[in-house]
C-alpha cells in the first residue's frame, strides 16, 4: 500500500503535466476567436464611359436637360407688413406697402402674396427689383453704379447690360454654358428711351438673294436640341410646316420654336413651384397659330429686305452719332405682328392675365399713348395666357424688345444657313459674310458671376421679406 504522502506526490506531478496542455488550448482558442474573417474583394467596376462633350471647343453647346418639376404644393404666402408700413391701394386688388427703415417696397396680389419688391443695394448704390409673374417666374432687375444693369430669368440665364460708348450699349448673355452679346443703338421718342438692334454680321449680295428665292418643296426634320423637350409639350399649340418653298418659311418656324423653347424653360426655372400641366389647346387656338404663321413671315420677309439694304451702304468707320435731344420713329411701331419674347403681365377688360415667349399680339394702336403704352391685340396664345382676341396695351420699351429679338433670331437663322447647319435644305451660295464694328463688341467676362450672384441676393431678400417683412 501506498502511504499518504506518496499519493499526494503523484498527484501534484499529473497536475503540472496537464496545466501546460490546457493553457495552449485555451491560447489557440482565443487567437481564432479574434481572428477577424477574411471579407472577398469586391469585383473591379469598370471605367466609367466618357463624359458627353458640353463646350463650345469640342463639338458645340448642347443644352441641359430641363430640371423636373417639383411635385410638392407651395404653400402660400400671406404678406406681413413690418409697423409703420406706408399702404397704397392698386387697381386689381393689389397693394402696395413702403417701409421706410429699410427703404423696401413690397406690392402683393388680391390674395396678400407678395408678387414684386423693390430694394436698395446698400451704400455701394443701385437698387434691386423682384418680380413674380402671373405663373410664379422670377424675373430680377438690378441696377448698379456706372450704368450696368443685370436682369436675371433664371438659373444661368440673363443678361449683363454696360454702357459701350456713347449712344451705344453692349449685352453679354448667358444661356447655360453659353454666353454671346449684342449690340443696341439708343434712341430717343416722345421722351421714351428704347434700343434698337445692331448687327454684328452683313452677308453678301448673292447670300441675301438666295433668302428670297423659291426652294420648291424641301422636308426639314427639327431634330437636336430643337425638339427636345419643349416639343411635345407645345405639340398641340406649335405644328411646324409640312415642306418649306422658301427661307422666310423655315426662319418663322425656327423663331417660332426659339421663342417656344424659351417659354418652357421659364417653367423649369420656377424655384420650387411645379409648373402647370401644358392642356391641349382648342382646335381654335391650334388653327389661329397657323393662320397667324404666314403674316409672321411677311414680317420676316421686311426685316430681311431692310437688312439687305442696310448691308449695301458703304461702310463707315466712324458710324454717325445721334444729335442730342433728337427723336427718331421706333421700328416696332413699323412692324404689325410681334411673337412674345418674354414674360409680360397685362391688363385686359380689367383683368390682369400673361403673356408668355411664343404667343403672337397684333399692333392695332398707330402711335404712343401719354403713359408709354401701345394698343394691341392677343391673337394668338398658349393655354393659360391671354385668351385670344383680347385687347390690351404693352409699354413701346417691351414691343420694341420684341422687334429687338425677332431682328437677332433672324439673324441667328441666317448664320445656320449661310454655314450651312440646317441640314437637309438647299446649300446657300458663299455667304462672303463681315463684320460690322457698329455692332461688335467683346463679351463681359464677368456675366455669368454677376448672374449668380443675383440669384443668391435675390433668394436672400425674398426669405427676409417672408420672415417678416424687415
């Protein structure tokens, strides 16, 4: 028999021998319990594709595609006037409300909502004006020292206005990623300051022969950017012609689409507002369009022969300027049938209604009125415009602006066709195309900045007023 003292003895020894056995399994345990899995490689996207060109330097501008409309309802907006608010009562339940602590003038329509204001831009000088149209647009007019002028439609979309030298004035505009300018001519009627066009290009004697003869018949597809998407929104307002016998033909449409194109992307640019669904026009509205079309290209017609004219005078370094205090007779008040070129509110038996880029107004008035104003017509118009037939007045600075626009999308035409870029029609004799110093001037590098800018004060001003009126 073993003794006590032996038994413990062998007991203590088969201890030690398995306290080391058991200490390394307990360390290979934890090791694999915070050894972290091993996650698969995720499979190698391929190269994204090339980015489609969007600048002028390697294929042409091609224009954004429209922003969609935000579905969420705007609230509206009751207008709080700070104390000590100045009231004016206006005609067609508007009102009027000064603030002389901030120098601010707020007008709101019949339902209170604050519908344009008008506010100093601090001690540099100049003055801001808001307008909310009749279908929620905002336009913006700033002025600023030295004779500049912004006025903004939009994101990306204005214009830059300075003086260029005397009686004569430079526009840069910005259309997104595209800016061009132009040149106006100041004149004075009745104490009216207007601006009339001045091209940048004449063409020569054998290119503005060739606008006035037949084609025959020629198909042309309004394909690009053209048709894209404004198209189908207008479809059942706009019908281009089926074939074109000849220039003046296919420059109405393509003013006409320009105009139209313009329209639809004011809707776009309505910050936080879902624009109004475009409705199918009456079959009257539709057949106006279309009776309207062929006085519209006689207009065309006039303008082309007063521009051939101007182009057979001698050239002249030194254009004569303007003596003071003379008057010269507007080229609107020549003109008959005018396509919208902006958004334009009026008054119509008492009613204030738009007018929006596309519609088409007849002069019926033969001269100015004593408030500036010229009698015309709504004979054509786009659903929830301006009903047709409706008599009203549009001051003579907007009818000539129209005149204005109509003389530079006649122009933009001709250069498709004398570069031949209007694909599918009848190829145009060498254009011989110069330059016009007259009308040249180089663009403001600083356009699209002071646009923008414009934007974010306007936005900043409109929240103030919101907030309470201060």
């Amino acid at each position: 028999m073993f003794s006590s003292g032996v038994v413990l003895a062998v007991a203590l020894a088969s201890g030690a021998r398995e306290a080391p056995a058991q200490e390394k399994k307990t360390t290979q345990t934890t090791a694999a319990t915070n050894q972290k899995p091993v996650q698969p490689k995720a499979p190698t996207k391929p190269p994204p594709p090339p980015r489609p060109c969007n600048r002028p330097d390697c294929g042409g501008y091609r224009p954004r595609p429209p922003k969609p409309p935000d579905k969420r309802p705007r609230e509206p907006h009751i207008y709080a006037p700070p104390p000590g608010a100045h009231l004016t009562k206006l005609p067609n339940g508007r009102t009027e409300y000064y603030d002389t602590k901030s120098g601010r003038t707020v007008t709101t329509n019949e339902r209170g909502e604050v519908q344009k204001i008008e506010a100093p831009l601090g001690l540099a000088g100049g003055r801001m004006t808001i307008d909310r149209g009749l279908h929620g647009g905002r336009e913006i007019i700033t002025t600023r020292p030295g004779g500049v002028r912004v006025v903004g439609y939009g994101e990306h979309r204005g214009f830059v206005e300075r003086p260029l030298r005397p009686g004569y004035i430079s526009r840069t505009y910005v259309v997104g990623e595209r800016s061009y300018v132009h040149v106006y001519r100041e004149y004075r009627y009745r104490d009216i300051v207007y601006y009339h066009y001045v091209p940048a290009v004449y063409y020569g004697p054998a290119f503005y022969g060739w606008a006035f003869r037949p084609w025959g018949s020629v198909t042309y597809v309004w394909g690009g950017g053209l048709v894209t998407p404004w198209f189908g929104f207008y479809a059942g307002y706009f019908t281009p012609y089926p074939v074109y016998s000849s220039p003046d033909l296919w420059l109405t449409d393509y003013l006409l689409t320009e105009n139209l194109r313009l329209a639809y992307q004011n809707k776009q640019d309505r910050n936080g507002e879902q624009a109004p669904p475009p409705g199918q026009p009456t079959a009257a509205n539709a057949a106006t369009l279309d009776e309207i079309k062929p006085l519209i290209a006689e207009e065309v017609r006039q303008q082309l022969a007063a521009e051939r004219a101007a182009a057979a005078q001698p050239t002249s370094s030194n254009p004569q300027q303007l003596a003071p205090g003379a008057e010269q007779l507007p080229p609107a008040l020549n003109q008959k049938f005018f396509v919208v070129s902006s958004n334009l509110e009026v008054t119509t038996t008492g009613q204030p209604c738009a007018l929006t880029p596309g519609d088409v107004i007849h002069r019926t008035g033969k001269d100015v009125s004593t408030d500036g104003s010229v009698a015309v017509e709504v004979v054509s118009s786009k659903p929830g415009d301006c009903a047709a037939e409706s008599p009203t007045t549009v001051e003579l600075a907007a009818l000539q602006e129209m005149h204005n626009q109509l003389r530079e999308q006649i122009d933009s035409g001709l250069k498709m066709l004398a570069e031949n870029k209007a694909k599918g029609l009848p190829s145009p004799p060498v254009a011989l195309s110069r330059p016009v110093a007259e009308g040249t001037a180089d663009q403001d590098s600083s356009a699209t900045e002071l646009l923008d800018s414009q934007q974010q004060q306007a936005s900043t001003l409109e929240g103030k007023v919101r907030q309470g009126g201060y």
